[in-house]
C-alpha cells in the first residue's frame, strides 16, 4: 500500500469542504476559508507535508477523468471515439464542450490550492517545522502551479497568471497574459523549484530535483518554438538548455528505463524507476476524487472491468496505425502488415492479442484476456495503457471507477527524446552519435533495430507519438510544433483519418500481421478534420467568459504591470 493511503485516510477529515470549494465552476472564487488555516495544524513535517498530499491527486481529477485523453488523444488525432466526444474527435471543441469546461477548471483549481498551500505554510508553519520540510511543501505547490499554467497556455493562449487568490477579490481589472510572459513565468518558477526540492524523494511518489529539472527540459524546448514567433527558427538558447537539463536528469538523476515496455502499464508498475513524476491515485472505497476513474472510460466492456468498461466505441485511429513500423499503406483505403513494436500491444488491442494479466468474463465462467474479433464492416482496436483489469487482477485494488494505478506526468523516455530534437535544434537533421544512442534506447527497448544514420524531425516526432500514445502527450507535441511551425502542424492534423475501419487478423489467435480496411459507408466529414488558425486553441469555456468577462480583454505581458 502506498504512503500516502494514511496521508489520504487522516487528510480526508480536515479538508473535505476546502476541497469541495475549490471544485466550483468559478476559478476566481475566494480561497474557502474553512481550508486548513488554523495555526495550530501546520506544527510538524507530516501536517507541512500533508497540506500538498492532494496537491498530487484530487486537484487534477477533473482533468484526469475524461479530459485527459479527449485534449491529449482525441484533438491530436492517436485515437478517437466513435460515437462520444465528437467535438473533440473532430477538432469542433466549442466553449460548451464538457472536457473543455473540465480542464479549465481543473487546472485552475490546482493553480488556487497551490497558492493558498504557499500563503498558508509560510504563514502558519510552526518553529517545529524544519526548514527543509517548509521549502519541500513551498517548492511542491509552485511546481504544480507551473505544470498547471503549462497546460493553460498550451491549450487557450493567453491565460491570467494568479500567485494569489485573495489579490482578485479587490481587483475588478483582472485580465489574461500574453503566452511569451506565460511561458517566461513558468519557466523562472520551475528555475526556483529545481534549486529548492531534494535529489530523493521525501516520500514514495514525491517530486524531487529531477522532476523540475525534466519539466526545464521540456519547458524549454516547447519555449524555444514560443520564442520563435511561427518564423520556423527556433531559439537556439532555449534549445541549448532543453539539452543541457535534458542531459542532467539521465546521466545524474539516477532514473533508469524500464526493461520491457509493457511492464511501464501492468500492475503494479507505480512509482518505477522510469517514473519523473506521476499523479499519485490510491483505490479508496467510499471516497471520491482521490482514486484513478480513467479506466472505467477507456475499457472496451465490463467483461475486463469492475461495473464499468464503457469505452467500447474508443479506438485507434487509422492514421495512428500508420506510425507503427512495418504497417504500410498499400491503397488508399487499406493498411497492412506486421510490426515488431511491442508498444502497439501495450497500447491497443488488437484482434487476438493475448493479455494474460487481465480475466475475462465468459460464459460459464473467466478466461485470461484474448482480444475478439468480431464483425465485418467495423470494429475497434481498442485502449490497452493503464487498462489493469478486474479487482482480482490487481489484489482487490479496484472497483466501480475506483482504481489505484498511478497517471504518468513524465517519464525518463522522454528525456532522451527531448535531447535528441534539441541537438537537432534548426538543422534538418543530426548525426551526432549522442543523439542518436539516446534515441535508439527509446527505439530498441520497444523491440526495434536502431536508427543509423540520421535524425530528422519527423523520425523524432513519430517516436513520441508512438512511445507515448494514449499518455495525453500528442497534442502538447502539436501545439509545440505549433508555436514556430503552424503550417506542418495543420498539415500532420489534416491528413489524419480519424473514421470507421476494420481490422482483419491473419490468424486468431496470436496474429502475426492484419490487414486494416477503411468502413466503406463513413462520410469523410466524419473521417477528416480541418485544422486551421482559427480552431486550433480551445476557446475559453462559455461559462468561465460569464463570470469573468474581462478574459475578454487584449493579454498583457505579465511583467509589465
């Protein structure tokens, strides 16, 4: 059982309206005053330490629950659903659209609970507090609130940065700031975290050096396009850091990949030590919003499931088979062919693919997990990632939209992709030996022959969305593309299908290749999207415009006010 079971059990009864006042709708709400604030709590390590246990879990379940993989996977095109989430799956995500709504606030609830963690323990925090426990505490609810504003402005632009809440309540002129002082905002805060945070966690699941270190890396080389300015040339300064963090954290953070791929999803994989960061859900019956709820969307039946599996109609998409090595295009309806990648099983499963960790409900009884194949017009190859089965798969640890396995932020994988495309940097490809070994442990450990030669863009980018597919990564790598390059990005986006097709397996079970057919019926208005200037961000969701109209208002820049 995780450390932070107990950290949930006591924190649950003095916190509980704290909470449930942060999950309104308006984000520029009064921080509740019935929150921990009493000064008698914060007198010791584990009451500091407490304070910013949900910082990694409740705070970002509504994000977690559905938007997660409707912005991440749907919008970017990896998989799609066929008959829920339309507006995501066709790139029409309005200001009314559920997870729009649900991100939004989301992220700031975390941006809210992270600066009233700050004013509190700096305020509170009694003599018995040993200093390094209150810069810990400080250091965990700024990296949180930068990861937050990651998200924001990477999804709506121009968002209002808040360093604390109470501020707003006197203050009508409120208003968003412009993405380049965003960015500058969250990268100088991330600066400030690395220096405060240890080499080792304070705690199972706990960030540590590495985990700001690795968002430097990322921060940086997502920042190096914002600074660009869509002239295609990215900064190169930013490019030079994005390397020089991303080499820090895999040769000094001691992080190392894990062995087989599939392991990073099979229970119980929490807190590996590929792990960077990752939201910390625990199984808890009777409670809601500190356990793991995705699951029961993204199982294809209850068969697999604990009273839920509704993501039967969740799939790949026909583009997203493209990227697999070794399944080609033969026609311009069909998809064929075998791979070696071991991340497609660990992904998406396929007709015949066998998953002896997961029972299967059959008749007359259970069975270990083989993927049907059934129907011959269309069917799904549906979500396998953070898929863990029945609560006797995992000791009991699940229930009804109750699970307990953890949700990857970053993994080391990452890291060595970041400085292969950073070293790239400009150029249209590199040869630099260094690159290319820390690409090929991303490459091989997948079950591939390394890369020779050369690196380009488009190899670097293929990797990521296979390797972290089903993540909610593939849109953030668009939007990052987006920022110095907006014509390929619209460009990747509009040549995807993301429609009907049917996957035929060449034998059943334990297929070795399968052809993919496109449903000959589906309209191309549902197969296609049209991805463009004016619907690429995500509109700030109708209600929050009610409430604050002045995000309405011309950003900005943050530093000149």
């Amino acid at each position: 059982m995780k450390s932070y079971q107990k950290i949930y059990t006591w924190f649950a009864f003095i916190l509980p309206v704290a909470l449930l006042s942060a999950c309104s709708e308006d984000f520029l709400e009064r921080p509740p005053k019935d929150s921990i604030v009493d000064a008698g709590f914060y007198q010791t390590d584990d009451q500091v330490l407490a304070s910013t246990a949900l910082l990694y879990s409740k705070v970002w379940f509504d994000y977690n629950d559905k938007a997660s993989y409707n912005l991440g996977d749907f919008r970017a095109g990896t998989a799609f659903s066929a008959w829920n989430d339309r507006g995501n799956v066709l790139f029409n995500t309005t200001g009314n659209t559920p997870e729009n709504g649900s991100s939004w606030r989301s992220f700031f609830i975390v941006v809210g609970q992270s600066n009233l963690a700050i004013q509190n323990i700096n305020k509170y925090a009694g003599p018995a507090v040993s200093p390094a426990i209150k810069k810990h505490a400080i250091a965990e609810a700024r990296f949180m609130r930068a990861l937050a504003y990651r998200f924001l402005v990477m999804n709506w632009g121009a968002v209002p940065v808040i360093e604390n809440n109470l501020e707003l309540l006197a203050d009508t002129t409120v208003q968003r700031n412009t993405p380049e002082s965003v960015w500058k905002f969250i990268t100088s805060e991330m600066r400030q975290v690395a220096e405060d945070l240890p080499e080792t966690p304070v705690r199972s699941g706990r960030i540590t050096k590495w985990s700001a270190e690795g968002m430097l890396a990322r921060f940086y080389l997502t920042r190096s396009g914002v600074e660009a300015g869509g002239s295609g040339n990215r900064n190169q300064a930013f490019l030079d850091s994005a390397k020089y963090y991303a080499e820090r954290v895999i040769t000094t953070s001691g992080a190392s990949m894990v062995g087989k791929y599939s392991d990073l999803f099979l229970y119980p994989y929490d807190n590996n030590p590929e792990s960077l960061f990752s939201l910390q859900w625990v199984y808890s019956p009777g409670a809601w919003g500190t356990q793991n709820s995705t699951p029961a969307y993204l199982a294809y039946s209850s068969d697999i499931a604990n009273g839920d599996g509704w993501g039967g109609d969740k799939s790949a998409t026909f583009w997203m088979m493209k990227q697999y090595e070794g399944i080609k295009q033969t026609s311009e309806t069909v998809l064929q062919g075998r791979t070696l990648d071991q991340r497609l099983k660990a992904t998406f499963m396929l007709p015949g693919a066998s998953y002896p960790e997961i029972t299967q409900t059959i008749p007359g009884g259970t069975q270990k997990l083989i993927f049907p194949f059934t129907g011959s017009d269309n069917n799904f190859l549906s979500i396998k990632k953070y898929i863990t089965g029945k609560a006797a798969d995992v000791g009991g640890q699940a229930a009804q939209q109750n699970y307990g396995n953890d949700t990857y932020m970053m993994r080391l994988a990452e890291m060595y992709l970041v400085y292969a495309e950073a070293v790239m940097g400009n150029a249209a490809s590199t040869s630099d030996a260094k690159a290319l070994a820390y690409f090929n442990k991303v490459h091989t450990r997948a079950g591939l022959s390394p890369v020779t030669g050369a690196l380009t863009f488009d190899m670097i980018f293929k990797e990521r969305i296979v390797e972290f597919a089903m993540e909610g990564m593939a849109w953030y790598d668009l939007v990052s593309l987006h920022y110095y390059n907006a014509a390929k990005a619209y460009a990747i986006l509009n040549e995807q299908d993301r429609g009907l097709f049917f996957t035929k397996p060449d034998q059943f079970p334990d297929p070795t290749s399968w052809t993919f057919t496109k449903t000959s019926w589906v309209a191309v208005t549902d197969r296609m999207i049209n991805a463009n200037s004016g619907n690429f961000l995500l509109p700030i969701p109708s209600a929050e415009l009610s409430q604050a109209p002045n995000l309405q208002k011309p950003a900005v820049d943050y530093y000149s006010k």
